[in-house]
C-alpha cells in the first residue's frame, strides 16, 4: 500500500462530511474519495443485513480505487457492519463509534452518559458496548431520535419544528442526570445550536475529531501518513443527483464541493 493512495470515506449522505471537514482540517496533505450513498438515505431505519450489504457494495468500490484506509463515517454502519468491513477490506477500517465513546469518557464527571442516534444504531447498544469496555461503571442512556437527519437533509437547523422534536427527544434523557450527551449520528452535529438550547449545561459530544485523531494514529502505525507540501485532493461520490449533494453538502463542509460524480452501485438504478 502506496502512502499517496487516498482514504475512502463513506456515510449514507452528506452527514458524514462532518467526519471529512474534521479529517481534512487535521491531515491537509492527504486525499480522500468521499461516497455518499444518498440514494438509500438513511441508513438508521434499514435492517442490519440491508445496511451491511450496502456498506460492503460500498467498500468494494474503494477497493478498486486503491484506498489505504477505509473510515466509515456513519454511526449505523460502524454499529452494524465494521467487522464485514474489516474483514472483507485489505487495508485498515475506522469506525466513529469507539472515538465518540472516548470522547465522552472523557468529558462527563457523574458517570452519566446520554447517546442519540438513528434507530439502528441505539438498537445495536453499540455505544453502550463500547462505553462499557472503556468503563465498565459508566452509565449510559439511549435514544432513538429518527426525525434528525430528514430535518437536517431539509434544512430546517433551527426551524420551530426542529426545536419542538429536540425538546420532545431530549427531555426524557435530561430526567436522568446526564452530563454528557453523545451525538450518535454524522448528521446532529448541525444541530447543535438547537440541541445546546434544550440541553444546557450537558456537553455535546461530537466524535469527528476523535475520529479524525484516530485515523492519524493508525496511519502513522502503518506507515502510511502522506509527507510534503501539496495539499491532498477531494473527490465526492453521490449515488443520487450529484448537484443536489454539492448544494446540500456545502452546509456541512462550510464552502462549496466541487468535483461530485455520479456512482452507480449495485442495486441502484439509473
């Protein structure tokens, strides 16, 4: 595996652009292929076997374009699928999970963590697994909050509505004492205006810059950190209209995305 190969990043839309600006603002030099599988989004209410197979049609298109290390930047398919990954991938896979965990050890003082996310993801207890493993006295809170990410893909960050569905989400977690409240899918971090106002003095845990950490970690491991001057290059991959990705993606990368492409995977038509 060549150090100037590019890192493949994936998300079931524009939320996982979030990891990537992270990424990008911690490794310059490096390129990276984006795929946002739009066309399916999301992946929060798909089955495991549904989600697992899209993840894995996704991989193997990273695989023929030669990635050195494959981030899974969506919380459902790092829940749901990252031994698949690991297991059908030849070079490293990174999930976002186990850094948002590290994150929000870190950050709470009472023991007491809040986690949303979309429904699959709360319903594999991923987070709760992987908080326990780094703490087995934590104790974790969880919702499922699946109104999000359409509101997010509509744009309606600080719509009335919006703050309506985060009071009616938040407040039943609040009741519990948390300290820190783990923002469980790529998509919330937009929303984090709203979810501060409902939530207070509770800290919002974003895991895009653990995550982004931790890939710098295991590509210095390998040996694979890109070294020199250039600045690395960013391709993007819609499996829906490629003009609608820029337009809505530019709100998570905070300037416009140039270089979209259509890809086309299996079971998509068009």
């Amino acid at each position: 595996m060549n150090s100037q190969h590019p890192i493949g990043v994936f998300d079931s839309g524009v939320g996982g652009l979030t990891v990537l600006r992270a990424l990008v603002q911690l490794l310059p030099r490096e390129s990276f292929i984006y795929v946002g599988d739009t066309a399916r989004v999301p992946y929060g209410s798909k089955s495991p076997e549904a989600v697992k197979r899209f993840s894995l049609e996704i991989a193997g298109f990273f695989r023929r374009k030669k990635v050195k290390m494959m981030v899974a930047a969506c919380n459902t398919a790092s829940a749901l699928a990252l031994p698949d990954l690991r297991a059908f991938m030849p070079v490293s896979v990174i999930g976002v999970i186990e850094p948002g965990a590290r994150a929000a050890l870190a950050s709470t003082r009472s023991g007491r963590v809040g986690v949303i996310g979309t429904e699959a993801t709360v319903n594999s207890r991923a987070y709760e697994m992987a908080l326990k493993r780094l703490d087995k006295n934590v104790r974790v809170f969880a919702r499922a909050c699946p109104l999000f990410v359409p509101l997010v893909e509509e744009g309606w960050l600080n719509h009335d509505v919006t703050r309506r569905v985060a009071n009616a989400y938040l407040k039943p977690l609040l009741k519990h004492k948390i300290d820190a409240l783990v923002l469980g899918c790529t998509h919330y971090p937009l929303l984090k205006s709203v979810l501060g106002r409902v939530a207070g003095s509770v800290e919002l845990i974003d895991s895009a810059d653990e995550t982004a950490k931790a890939v710098r970690s295991r590509l210095e491991q390998d040996g694979l950190l890109r070294h020199g001057r250039r600045k690395g290059r960013l391709v993007y991959f819609s499996s829906d209209d490629p003009a609608s990705f820029a337009r809505r993606g530019s709100r998570f990368m905070g300037g416009p995305l140039v270089r979209v492409r259509r890809i086309r995977l299996e079971g998509i038509d068009g």
